[in-house]
C-alpha cells in the first residue's frame, strides 16, 4: 500500500495520532515555565538574543515577545485587534465537488467548525503574527475506523526548533533536549511573516523589540522626572546649638510628611537647585516620545495609525487607514485559511478517504459590501431585454427565502390589481381604482358584504343580482364622481400649501352639488335591499 507522507515527506503513523506528543512535562526540558530576559533589559543583551534566535535558538526571543505583551499595553492592544478580527470573520466550506462523497465531507467539517471551542484555538494558532510562526497540536480521535479531531492544543512555541541547515523546517525538542522530527498530521504551523526571511526573523515582534526598549528607558525616566519634579522638597531648619536628638525629631517629621525629597540644616545654610527653566516642556517631551514609538508599533502592526489615535487633520482619511487594516486582515485570513487546508483539512481527507484525492476548502473572510439596490436594478434591466433569471438566484442574492405555500405576500402600496365587481375583497384595503370606477367599493364593510354575496352566486352557477346592481351604479355615478375629483384636482394644482388647499375644500363644499350622486346612491340602496331580500328568500317570488 501506498504510505501517506505529510508536506515534509514524513510518514503517518497512525498510533501517535491519537496521543500528544509535544505535552509539557515536570522532569524534561518542556516546561511551562519560562524565563525574563525583559528584566534589565539594554542594548548589548538585546543583540545578543536576537543574535541567538537568528543561530536557531529563539527561547530567549519568544521568552522576550511574551514580556512585551504582558508590559506594553499599546502593542497588546494592536496585536490583539489584529488577530480578534480574523478570529470574528465568517467561516465558509466550499465542496470539493458536486459528487454526493464530497459533499458529505465538507458536511463534516462544517459541523466540526460549529464548535464552541474554535475561536479561542484560532486566536491561539493566530500567535504566529507577533511571533512569525505557532505550533497547534491536533489531538485525533479513532472511532469506528474513522479518525475525528476532537481538540487542538496550542504548544509553546519554545519546545520547537528549526534545522539548522535551512532553519525553516521545524523540530521538536524531545523530553531531553534532543531533536525529534515533527510528527506527520499532527500540527497546525502557520508562518504568517511581516517580512521575508528566515523563519526566527520574520515576526512583528522582531521589528517591535528595539522601540519597546526605547519606550521602557523614556518611561523609566519620565518616572523619575514625575518623582524629582512632581512634588515639593521640604527643608526643616533647627537653630545652632541643637542637639542631635532635636535633630533626629525634626528630621524624622520632616521626612514623615510624605516622599523622599526632604532635608534638614542649621539656621543660615543653603542649599541651591538647580533645574531646567521649562519644567513644563520637560513633561511633554517625554509624552511625545511615548507617543511617537507607540505609532510606529501601531504601524507595524495594523499598518496605521488613525484607528488607534485621533489626529486632527492627519495624512490620509480614516476610510483609507481603515482599507489598510482590511487589506492586512484579508491576507491573515487567507493565510489562516491556507494552514487549516494544508494543516487540517487534507490530512482528515487522507486519513478517511484514503486516494481520495479531492478536498474541500475551509474560507475564512469578510463578506464584500454589494449595493443590492443597484444590482436589482441591472439585474430587471436585464430581464426586460430577455435575460432568463432564476427566482432561486434572485432569492439567495438578497437573503431571502421563498415563501411557503399559504404565507402571507407582502405587496407594494398602490400597485394591488383592481378587483372587478363581483370580486371578492382581499381585505380591508380598497383597490387604487375603486374611488371613481367602482364606487360601492370604497367602504370596505360593504365591499366584503358583495364578496360574500357573490361567492353564494358562483355556488349557485350564476349572476347574483348585485352583480348587475354593482355595474349600473359604477355606471350611473362615474360621471357625478369624476366631475368632483376633477373640480378638487383644480383646486390642488392651483393651490400653493396644504392649509390653502383645506381652505379652498371648505369653501367650495356648500356650493358642490351632491343631489344627483345622492339619487343614484337612493336607488342603489333601494335596488340592493330587494336584492337582499330576493337572495334571503332563495331566488322565489
């Protein structure tokens, strides 16, 4: 049988997949506990751990990245923006292909992806963006033949080395201290790089290094500045002759009422300070510098500053520093995506479906923003010149789902069709035409009653005698009506504002003649109470 190898030609072995391999332990060199080689920190040892890491040995480096996030609090902020906002993107599987195995595949995996667990291990793997690589171990699980992984453990990225030949290819250090091949199928190694080069030099925290140490030294001394000039010096004076024990007393009170920054003498001493002219500026300059280091962090970082400091009138506008961050966001996305394939995905495929050969696709992005008002649009400009849309299409584009048989459609104001008389009503709103070519309709009580009526007259196989009621009235009182709306659609077009168009309403009403309306609407009445009666009594007599 063919022997599975993984992307640096070592073969799988099935037993060590069910096992961690890369644990900490209590008598071997992988313990959790770590070093600080941020304290006391200087120029001269600073070169010589990064010196160490680019001779494959980067402990003391990593041990130094995890020192900056814990005391730099800007540089964990940014960090921290930039892998959450990978981490909260949405999680897509595309299938292999249309064939009913490769779908299911892709089923299963979209079902692993709902765990509850899988944004913290993403933030974890995502440690290769301070650091330039990370180490996941995937812990698998066996069950019926088939192979599950049931969690992903982040490994300290110190219990792992590079060949020295390449110092690209990674290593695991054994329970020892000796080098072990990295087991097949069993981590997630991402290299997301903020600069070409070997592995050890390509993370953030390499260019981050130097302006952390500046910052700390201006901190220190801002520290002092803040203790010397931030608050009085007190100076207790005690006249000549005093004794030592008077002495100690005044010193001792002096000293008591608060800080360091006291002193006692004899009576005709002095003692002369001297200090920068401008204490005030002295202040700011350390601010500044403070500042100044943490954009250039945020720089290297986010790849701007305007979404971390608010600058009045600053280079670029806060939608171009916002693409910035998208664009560096959309490439850790897809380098995450591209570890998870490489990673995770082939080797589930390989491990259940040996020869397979086809994968599916984990995506990891944010949805592109899409004027769906203009693509509707284009999309009916289309449909009138001949295009053939499917509904289908049109339906999943705007996230909608097609309605259910017996739901309830809603319809666009005003563009209902006009029920015909002897229609029944649809509901308690009147059609758009109702007001002058079917009168009888605008009250909606009376609209239902003629729907009731009529449909008694389909039951029956017939023409109800409201049918013909109906279309003499429309007939007879159209003209009546039509003269009306036209005599108030005079009045709007000469009108200058709604009060002046009431106005001219309530002027004109004693001078409108309803006598003829009133007489058909008389008879119809009359013609619809025998009507009534004629249909209660069953058509006899």
């Amino acid at each position: 049988m063919t022997q599975l190898v993984d992307q640096w030609g070592r073969p799988v072995r099935r037993r060590e997949l069910t096992r961690e391999v890369a644990g900490p332990s209590l008598t071997g060199v992988r313990s959790p506990l770590t070093g600080y080689p941020g304290d006391g920190l200087d120029p001269r040892r600073l070169a010589n751990i990064l010196r160490e890491a680019d001779e494959g040995h980067p402990e003391r480096q990593l041990e130094l990245a995890e020192a900056m996030e814990e005391r730099d609090l800007h540089y964990v902020g940014v960090l921290g923006t930039r892998k959450r906002s990978v981490t909260q993107l949405d999680i897509t599987v595309e299938d292999a292909s249309s064939e009913a195995t490769d779908k299911r595949i892709a089923e299963d995996l979209r079902t692993w992806l709902l765990r509850d667990e899988l944004e913290e291990e993403l933030f974890d793997i995502l440690d290769s963006i301070g650091k330039g690589y990370s180490f996941t171990e995937i812990i698998w699980e066996q069950s019926a033949g088939q192979f599950w992984p049931v969690r992903l453990e982040a490994r300290d990225p110190r219990w792992f080395r590079f060949d020295r030949r390449d110092l690209k290819t990674p290593i695991l250090i054994g329970e020892n201290g000796q080098d072990e091949p990295l087991p097949a199928y069993k981590f997630i190694h991402p290299r997301i790089r903020a600069k070409s080069g070997i592995t050890p030099r390509s993370g953030i925290c390499r260019a981050v290094t130097w302006a952390y140490l500046f910052k700390m030294y201006t901190l220190r001394d801002w520290a002092i500045f803040t203790q010397t000039y931030g608050q009085p010096l007190r100076v207790g004076r005690y006249p000549v002759g005093a004794s030592e024990k008077d002495r100690n007393t005044l010193f001792r009170a002096v000293a008591n009422i608060a800080g360091d920054c006291a002193a006692i003498m004899p009576e005709g001493m002095e003692i002369e300070f001297v200090e920068t002219g401008n204490v005030g500026a002295s202040v700011d300059l350390y601010e500044s510098r403070a500042d100044w280091l943490d954009k250039q962090v945020s720089k290297a970082v986010l790849g701007q500053t305007a979404t971390t400091d608010a600058e009045v009138g600053g280079l670029g506008s806060g939608k171009e520093h916002r693409m910035v961050q998208e664009d560096i966001e959309r490439a850790d996305a897809k380098a995450l995506s591209g570890a998870l394939n490489r990673d995770l995905v082939r080797p589930w495929v390989d491990l259940n479906y040996r020869g397979h050969g086809r994968y599916p696709r984990i995506v990891i992005a944010r949805p592109e923003a899409e004027d769906l008002a203009k693509w509707m649009q284009t999309v009916g400009e289309a449909v009138d010149r001949g295009l053939a849309v499917a509904e289908d299409d049109v339906y999943a584009k705007l996230g909608l789902r097609r309605p259910s048989e017996g739901a309830k459609i809603l319809r666009p104001g005003g563009q209902n069709a006009p029920q015909a008389p002897g229609q029944p009503g649809a509901g308690d709103g009147n059609p758009p035409e109702s007001a002058v070519k079917y009168p009888l309709n605008t009250l909606a009580a009376l609209s239902a009653a003629v729907g009731r009526d009529d449909e008694r007259g389909r039951s029956a196989g017939g023409t109800t005698p409201l049918d013909i009621a109906v279309d003499q009235l429309a007939e007879e009182a159209a003209p009546e009506i039509e003269a009306m709306l036209g005599q108030i659609e005079a009045m709007m077009g000469s009108a200058e504002s709604l009060e002046e168009l009431r106005e001219m309403l309530l002027g004109a009403y004693p001078s409108v003649s309803q006598d003829a309306l009133a007489k058909v609407l008389a008879q119809a009445f009359i013609a619809g109470d025998l009507a009534g009666r004629l249909m209660a009594g069953g058509g006899d007599g």
